[in-house]
C-alpha cells in the first residue's frame, strides 16, 4: 500500500489566460488554456490517490541561476510598459511584432534599446505563441514554485510527485521565451537539484510532443545534466529549428543530450522502443538525484495540435516502464491540449509511474 501521490498546485495560473496565439498567420483561441488544469486538478481530485497541498514560495533565485537575468526583467515589466504606453488598452494579451533575430546586427554595431519592456520582449521571444496578459508573470512564477515545492517532496522522501505547472516550461530557454512556456520548470528544478539539494547528476525525461529545445539548451554543455526527448520530428512539427537526432549535446555536455525524433501516427510499439533506449541511458548515467519528467500529454491521439496515436492505457503503460528504474522522481506538466482527456492521461501516467 503506497502513501499518495503528493500534488502540487495553486489557483494563481487561472489568471494567464493568453486569449489568443498567432499561428500561420491567423490568430486561434490559445490552446493552452486554464481550462487545461482545471480539468486535471479535478479528475485526480476524482479518482486519484493524491494528497493535493500548495507550493512555497522560492523567490527568483532559482529562476535566475538557468535564465538570464535581462529576460527576467523584460518579462516582468512587459504588461505594465505595453498599458503605460497605450500598445494595449488591456483587453488584449501582449505578443510583440518585432524579434531580434542573431542575423539583424550582422557587421553593425547597435548601440540602444527601446525604453519600454513590451518592445525590449521582442529580443526575448521566439514565436507568437506566448502572449502575456497582466496574470502571465505571477502565474509563471506560481509554477516554478510549484515545481520546486514538488522537487522539494520528493528530495524529502516522497517516491514521486507532481507539480502541475501551468504555464509550462521546456520551449523556454536561458534567454528566451516561446512555445507557451515562459520559465522553464524542468530545467530550474534541475539546477536547483544541483545547486541545493546535494544532487552530483541529474537526468531529465522529456515525453511531451515536443522537442523541449529550451531544457536542451540550458544544459547543452553540461555534462551533469542528462536530457533525453521522445518528440515529433522537427522536420515536420514545432518547434522545427530542434531536436534532431545528429543533437547530442557539446563541450562538457558532448554526449549527455539525445533525441528520439518520432514519426507520425507512433503508437505505443514504436514509442516503447524509443523510450527503452532512454531509459537504458539514464541507468548508464547514473543519476544520484531524482529522475525529473517533462510530462507533455499532446502524444495522445486524440490531440488538437499533436500526430501521435498513443491512447490513455498507454500513459500506464508508459509510467510502469519508467517505474521500473526504481528511481524518485518529479513530474512537471507540460504541454497536452485535448481538454476532456487531459485529467484520464495525468491519472494513468500517475498510476504506471507509482508502480501500479
Ligand atoms: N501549428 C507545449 O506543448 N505552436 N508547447 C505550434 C503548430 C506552438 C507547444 C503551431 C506549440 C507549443 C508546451
Ligand atoms: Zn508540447
């Protein structure tokens, strides 16, 4: 008889609610929707074995020791400079329209930056699918918590526990922002391992849809941070400039990235086999702290942006092989946007992972 599952959660990311994203030229309801974790917060509430309790609070030095400083700042301030100067009467979320792209400078030399922070954003921000609204900034910081608070669980002696983020974290790099994602969760837990808890190496399971090229660049040179995804291909899904498997990572991190680019319509068959391989590495890894899983749930066939064809059974399936490696671990969620099947596919995954 196993304790239940602690669950980390907080109501402050009902205030992100983004309204819209652009995405091939045409502007979409959010799929990343509040509505996202309601629906998984009151199915395990429902039907699962889950003691749920609140995050505490860790302040941004977390934040700041995978993010940079500059990115943190910018986001901070980018609501309040867009309504001071009058870009938004506030009924609408802010998504910039300019981006700083490597290529602008070339040979030149810039030598200022916008005065407010809803344009600077614009340097800090990959794709238009990350608006902010005046709740985007708390909520991102109520999930890092959240995910912190779970790490902490589980470096406590919890066997697992999951932080239902939201917004979610892996697009989200050192000094960028995309992809939904505005902190990056997974990878801030991570370092944290490192950093506070004693951890010497520390491996991280990416099984959302998506490349999670944010955590994969974090940790690009790190030798002590393993990160391995199962996603779409990039050659064919978002975010498309990662996650290929020629991508094993550089310097002290020369081998301790992989990717597992899948095909179209991949079933449980050929996803089991990707995820053997992974699961093969993190044992050769070694890791003495807890295995940290990006949990994405957009692989279900039922999924509005994703190709997958895996089915709620799978997740169980799924968890109980990673279980196996009789690891501690930390769930975060990530992406997944089939609302009505979101809370089964979190239940079953969390009922593999505990070894049922
Ligand atoms: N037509 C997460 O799952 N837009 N982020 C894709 C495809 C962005 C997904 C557009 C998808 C981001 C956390
Ligand atoms: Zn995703």
């Amino acid at each position: 008889m196993s304790n239940p599952i602690p669950v980390l959660l907080t109501d402050a990311h009902l205030a992100h609610a983004g309204l819209i994203e652009l995405t091939g030229g045409r502007e979409i309801p959010c799929w990343e929707s509040p509505e996202r974790a309601v629906a998984i917060e009151a199915e395990l509430r429902a039907h699962g074995d889950c003691s749920f309790e609140a995050p505490t609070e860790h302040g941004r030095e977390p934040i700041t020791a995978v993010h940079d400083a500059n990115l943190v700042e910018v986001f901070e301030h980018a609501w309040t400079d867009a309504l001071a100067a009058g870009a938004t009467d506030g009924s609408r979320p802010w998504i910039p329209d300019t981006y700083l792209l490597a290529a602008y400078p070339g040979p030149m030399r810039l030598g200022a930056l916008p005065s407010g922070a809803h344009h600077r954003l614009g340097a800090y921000l990959f794709d238009t699918a990350t608006p902010i609204v005046a709740g985007t900034w708390g909520a991102a910081l109520a999930a890092v918590d959240v995910a912190l608070t779970a790490a902490e669980r589980v470096v406590g002696g919890a066997s697992l526990a999951y932080g239902l983020c939201r917004p979610p974290g892996h697009h989200a790099a050192r000094g960028m922002l995309g992809g939904y994602c505005y902190f990056n969760n997974a990878a801030i837990v991570a370092e944290w391992l490192r950093r506070s808890a004693g951890a010497r190496r520390v491996a991280i399971l990416d099984i959302d849809y998506h490349h999670g090229n944010g955590t994969q660049q974090i940790f690009w040179e790190r030798g002590d941070v393993l990160y391995l995804s199962l996603h779409a291909d990039p050659a064919r899904a978002y975010p498309y400039y990662s996650g290929y498997a020629a991508e094993t990572g550089g310097g002290d991190g020369a081998g301790t990235t992989r990717n597992w680019p899948l095909a179209a319509h991949t079933t449980l068959d050929g996803y089991a086999t990707a995820l053997a391989e992974a699961l093969r590495l993190v044992v050769a890894f070694a890791p003495d702290g807890p295995l940290v899983i990006s949990a994405g749930f957009d692989t279900f066939e039922g999924d509005p942006i994703g190709d997958f064809a895996l089915r709620t059974p799978d997740y169980a399936e799924i968890g109980r092989m990673v279980a196996a490696l009789g690891m501690p671990m930390v769930v975060l969620q990530e992406g997944g946007y089939a609302v009505e099947a979101l809370g089964a596919n979190a239940l079953a995954l969390l009922t593999g992972l505990r070894g049922a």
